[in-house]
C-alpha cells in the first residue's frame, strides 16, 4: 500500500509543500522562541528529507534563530512553517498547515517551564495596571509598548489562525491608539480575503498583531516579553481545530465566534 501524501500551504500560498507518511506525532514546543513566533506556542511533526517536498517556495524566508537551527516563514503573510536543525536529515514542520486531516495526536509539550502566565493552568501572578507592557519580534526588529495588564486572552483555531501561527493563535484587544512603536523595522502586513490584517516580522516571522474588518485591534500572546498578566477566558472557532489535539481544560468553547 503507497503511503500517503499530505499537502501544505502557507495562507496566501507562496509556500507550498508536500510531506509523506509514516509522520512523527506532533511536539508542542512553548520555549520562548517558539511562541514569539507563533504568537502564542508553536506544535511540529517531522519527517526525513526524502519524504519531504518543495512544491512553491517563492515566499520561503529562512532565519537563523540560534547556532544550531533556522526556521522557515512566508514573507507574504508570516505563516510559521518549519525549522530545520543543523545536520538532521530530517525537517520539522507546523500540522496547522496541512490542509487534510493528519491522522496525528499530540505526543509531548516541551520547554513547559517558558510557558506563558496566561495559560489556564497558570497561576501566576496578575500584572500592575498602569503599568506598560513590552512585545517583541525574535530578531529584534520590532518592539512596542502597550497598556497593562493583558486581561482575557481568546485562543483561535480558525483554518487562517492555524495556519498563521502553525498551531493556534492566543491574542488580547487593545486599542491600537494605545500602541507605541519603538522599532518597527521589519514590519509586514498581510491582508485576507475576509477583510482582516496581520502584523508580522518580515525578518523572522514572528506574530504581533491582528486587525480585524471593523478594525478591531488585538495584539499576539506570545509576543509579549515577561508576564502578561492576562488569562486564557475563550476558545473560539474550535470547530476548524486540528484534529491533532484536544481541548481538555475548563476554559469556554465556541464552535465560532464568541457570543
């Protein structure tokens, strides 16, 4: 029996890829370098060079994170794709970017001890309001100040969301008036068809921020440097989740938007 073959894409198809099973089950990775490039945690599978294929590559960015790994985006709308370590033969890649079924499950969560104070199972201080936060891009090339604390973070896993962010975003409204831009050497813009922006890194693809068509304005969990001060209140659109994982803690579900 011929092993079968998924295809990936980033969401405005500038990068497109092939991979072909047996697939490793999915690692949720929520080191600090995975989430301010995802925006909130970033999940991969793996598979061998050989049963991995370029289709399009015209928006493929690489950029070198550490001394032993780079991490590949598109430069068209920031989409977390893969990450590759120096000297494997083997390359990681984000399931949210699939566009079938993945027959997969989430084996492991890595790097827990990075992860964000908003998570449901935080419980971690509440942030000084009053106080400024700072977000960041994982190059450095653009940084912001905004208003503190984050308060109710709303985890997405609409099909853009997923792709996007190669899991599923986590992200808090703002009023963008109340943004400071301190660098934003790097920033990029990508508009969907529905109407909505996303505000990403061009250099290293790092998630920051969301405008929506009536031009409400939110701001990526994981960007943030240091505690949020917030806390994961809404899961919305779940029913376009990823088959690869599950929803087991006490937050509230919608199958779309939050009423």
């Amino acid at each position: 029996m011929p092993n079968e073959v998924h295809r990936g894409a980033c969401l405005c198809g500038a990068v497109v890829f092939e991979v072909e099973t047996p697939l490793r089950d999915v690692v949720a990775c929520h080191c600090t370098q995975c989430r301010k490039t995802s925006g909130h945690y970033w999940a991969a599978s793996s598979v061998p060079h050989e049963r991995f294929r370029l289709i399009r590559a015209d928006g493929l960015v690489w950029y070198r994170s550490s001394p032993t790994a780079r991490r590949g985006h598109c430069g068209g709308c920031g989409a977390a794709l893969f990450w590759q370590p120096e000297g494997e033969a083997r390359i990681s890649f984000s399931p949210g970017a699939l566009e079938t079924a993945t027959g997969l499950q989430t084996e492991a969560h890595i790097f827990t001890e990075d992860g964000g104070d908003y998570y449901a199972e935080s419980t971690a201080a509440p942030g000084t309001r009053g106080a400024r936060l700072k977000a960041s891009c994982l190059c450095g090339d653009c940084v912001l100040d905004l208003p503190a604390p984050s308060g109710s973070i709303t985890a997405c896993h609409c099909v853009q969301c997923r792709k996007a962010s190669g899991h599923f975003s986590a992200s808090f409204d703002v009023p963008e008036q109340s943004v400071h831009w301190q660098r934003r050497d790097g920033l990029a813009e990508y508009r969907s068809a529905a109407g909505g922006t996303r505000g990403f890194c061009r250099s290293c693809g790092s998630s920051l921020w969301f405008r929506a068509a009536d031009g409400a304005f939110s701001v990526e969990a994981g960007a943030v440097d240091g505690p949020t001060g917030g806390k994961l209140a809404a899961h919305i659109f779940v029913a376009e989740r990823g088959d690869y994982y599950s929803l087991d803690d006490a937050v509230p579900q919608f199958a779309g938007a939050e009423p």
